[in-house]
C-alpha cells in the first residue's frame, strides 16, 4: 500500500499540478480519517517506511545519554506523531533520520537500506525536513521554490511552483514577492513548499509550528494532512502539542528520557502507561 488510498504513491511534482480545493473539501477528508481508517493506513504489507533499531547518542559536552536503544517503525504513508517532555531526545531521534548527525551504521533504514551507506545530499532529498524556525534565501518566493531542484540543474516551471505553493497553502500569486517581506508564517510555508519541490518521500517536521499564530498552525496542519491524503507523504512530526498531534496523526511515539516508552493510536493516549508519559499527556 502507498497511499492512505492503496493506489499507488503520486511524486509530489504530480500533485502540485492538480488545482487544490477549498478547505471545505479537507475538512471533509479529515473528517473521513477516523480510528478504523487509520488502523487500515497502518496495516502495511511491504513494511515500514523508517526502521530504527537500537539508535543512542550521547552529549558530546557531557557524555549523558540523550537517545537510549531506541526501537521504532515508520509506517510509510502516515503521519507520526512523537511527543514528550522536553529535553527527552525527539528532536535529536529526528534529526538522525536524516543524518544531520551520524547514527551507527544499521541503526537506521529507510526502505530496509542503511542511511549510512547512502549520498548523504540524495538521502536528504529523499528524507526532506523542516525546522521552527524557516530560513529565507535572498529573492522572491519563487527563487525560493526553485532553490533544491535549480541546484541539480532542474529549473521548476511557473505553473509547478505556483502548485507548491498551494500545497503549502499559500496564495499563488505571492510568487514574485520578496522573501525577506513574508510573516514568519508565510515563510514557514514558503520552506515548506521549498522542501516538496525535492519530491521528498518522508517529510519530517520538528516543532514546526511553535512560532506561528494559531491561522498559521491551521495552515501547516492541513497542509500536512492534504499531503498525506492526496500523495501519501510518510510524515514524522515532533511536537509539544498533544492537542496538534491528535489533529493530524496516524500514530504517536511517546518518548520519555531518550527512550521510546509507548506507541499508541491518537485515540489511545488517555490509556498510556508509562507513569511519565502519563503525567506529561495529563498535563498537556
């Protein structure tokens, strides 16, 4: 299975193509996606998208331990969720799926091939990321768009960037803005679309929406939705919201000091067991 649909997965670029409808028409999907739905999007054949086994770290000041043995499967086109207290190593655990610091080698896989055998600059195409706060290079929104694919000779069509944009949930017509005169909200979805234009096969998000207003979070959150609905995006999202979460996840990796302490439908959580894990989502 591909897609939260069973067909197979569209490439981000096919997408962009197709005119996004209204919010009314996501409402409806994310109304759709309920606990059985959900259940059969996890029930993957082909397995898991993102394979850790054993991943830890150590603070390189210190010497503490900040992941500890984690074990964890990302289902491929599904949104999961890890949350936790802070300073409990999700962002860090993140960050590893990428490779923006070096797991051991076989710790991590994606499509059961070891991350650490792989270009590190392709891995990051395929394994694309998007942090709190965005960066904007110097230009237009459009240059912004254009940025990854330009760098490996590919020049994006108006009509293809115009589409990102959308995806992103971002008004078409912003193309030809300067960057440096976006919100921090619009330019969160600027690098949001600027990540899709690598035709991404795992989007990972960490805290991507800690600085935005609430119009701003909606925006990312049914942007994270319509791409799982529409291309089956494997997303893996970091966040201190219980609340966002439950909105747009599949599953939910409940870290707690740098192990993985439960896994548990969003449904779930109130049925969580782990005494630290529990206070944290009772207090949430």
């Amino acid at each position: 299975m591909g897609s939260a649909s069973g067909d197979s997965p569209l490439k981000i670029r096919d997408i962009c193509m197709v005119p996004t409808s209204s919010r009314t028409a996501l409402h409806a999907v994310r109304a759709r996606t309920d606990d059985s739905s959900r259940e059969h999007l996890l029930d993957v054949a082909d397995g898991p998208k993102i394979r850790v086994r054993g991943l830890s770290r150590r603070s390189e000041a210190t010497g503490e331990a900040i992941l500890r043995g984690v074990d964890l499967d990302v289902p491929r086109g599904a949104v999961t969720g890890v949350i936790g207290p802070s300073g409990s190593g999700k962002s860090t655990l993140l960050r590893a799926l990428n490779r923006l610091w070096e797991p051991a080698p076989g710790a991590v896989a994606l499509d059961g091939a070891d991350i650490c055998g792989m270009d590190v600059l392709a891995l990051r195409r395929k394994v694309g990321m998007l942090f709190q706060l965005p960066v904007m290079f110097d230009g237009t929104v459009a240059d912004n768009v254009r940025y990854g694919p330009q760098l490996r000779g590919k020049k994006l069509t108006e009509a293809e960037v115009e589409g990102l944009l959308r995806l992103a949930d971002l008004d078409p017509a912003m193309s030809s803005r300067p960057a440096s005169e976006l919100s921090v909200g619009q330019a969160q979805r600027v690098a949001l679309a600027r990540t899709l234009a690598n035709d991404p096969e795992v989007l990972l998000l960490d805290e991507p929406t800690s600085a935005l207003d609430p119009i701003s979070t909606q925006n990312i959150e049914e942007a994270i939705v319509r791409l799982k609905e529409t291309g089956g995006l494997t997303t893996v999202i970091v966040s201190h919201s219980v609340k966002q979460i439950q909105r747009v996840a599949d599953l939910v990796c409940l870290v707690v000091d740098g192990e993985v302490v439960e896994v548990l439908a969003p449904s779930g959580l109130a049925g969580a067991k782990h005494p630290v894990a529990r206070r944290f989502l009772e207090l949430s």
